[in-house]
C-alpha cells in the first residue's frame, strides 16, 4: 500500500508538472507572439505627411538636393566676399589709417585738407618751419609790474 499511494502522489506530482510546464510553455507562446506583433507594428514607420515610404523618400532627395545647391551657393558668395576689398566702414581706425598712409593720393588729399583747416582759423602761428614764433617783447615798467609777472609766472 505505501508503494501504491508513493507512486500515486508520484503522478500527481508528475501531472502537477506536467500542467505547470504547458501552462509556463502556452505563456512564452503568447509572449513571442505579443513581441512579434509588436515588432511588426514598430517595424511600420511613422510617415507623417506623406502617404507612403517612396513620397517619403522622393521628398528626402529632393530636400538633399536643394540643401546641396544652397550649400554651393553660400560657399561661392563667401569667396566673392573674400575677393572684394573691404569697404570703409567695415575697417577699425588703425586699418583704415594704414590704407590712408599706403594710398600716396589719399594721403596728400587728407594734409591739403588739414591744412586747408588750419589756415582758415585765421590764427597766429605759433610755428613756422619748426621755430617757434617769438612773441613781442614786454618788459616791465615799474617794481610793481615785475612783482605781478613774477607772481604770475610763479603760479604758473
């Protein structure tokens, strides 16, 4: 009797495993299939606007193609911008004096100019041909004169 109910509980236990095992084998199944389907459902790219994968795709060369021409088109205008001199405007001070001082017309056009400045100002000049101009002599007449531009020029 003990043989029979051990070979009993035995099956039982086998049986037990036996439908643990399809039930775990019929999850994996249903998993796989679930995974596959998902697969299948992320393989599908989104498109957006267009109605297919080739209008997609035709619209992508056409982008590329423009992007390339464009691309072209700025890098020809960059070398003309390069080849043109600068304009003044563009130039700091310290350039543009260098191309004014190089440029032997420029620079004779902007000294007459100066001097045409500095001679209108109707002025006594304090130089001339590096001297400089000697004032008119002032001497004092009195002990009370020579004491005010002595203390003039003290405080000076």
């Amino acid at each position: 009797m003990t043989t029979e109910n051990t070979t009993r509980t035995d099956n039982k236990a086998q049986e037990t495993a036996d439908e643990e095992n399809v039930e775990r084998t019929q999850k994996e199944t249903a998993a796989a299939a679930e995974a596959e389907e998902n697969k299948n459902e992320l393989a599908a790219p989104d498109t957006g606007k267009f109605k297919s994968v080739d209008a997609l795709m035709s619209a992508y060369l056409s982008l590329e193609a423009e992007f390339t021409r464009r691309s072209q088109r700025l890098k020809e205008l960059e070398e003309n911008k390069a080849a043109e001199p600068p304009s003044p405007e563009s130039l700091d001070e310290d350039k543009l004096l260098a191309a004014a001082l190089n440029n032997t017309g420029v620079r004779d056009k902007v000294v007459a100019e100066y001097l045409k400045t500095v001679f209108s100002g109707k002025s006594v000049p304090l130089t001339v041909d590096g001297v400089s101009c000697a004032a008119p002599q002032s001497s004092p007449k009195s002990v009370k004169e020579a004491g005010a531009l002595a203390k003039q020029f003290l405080k000076n």
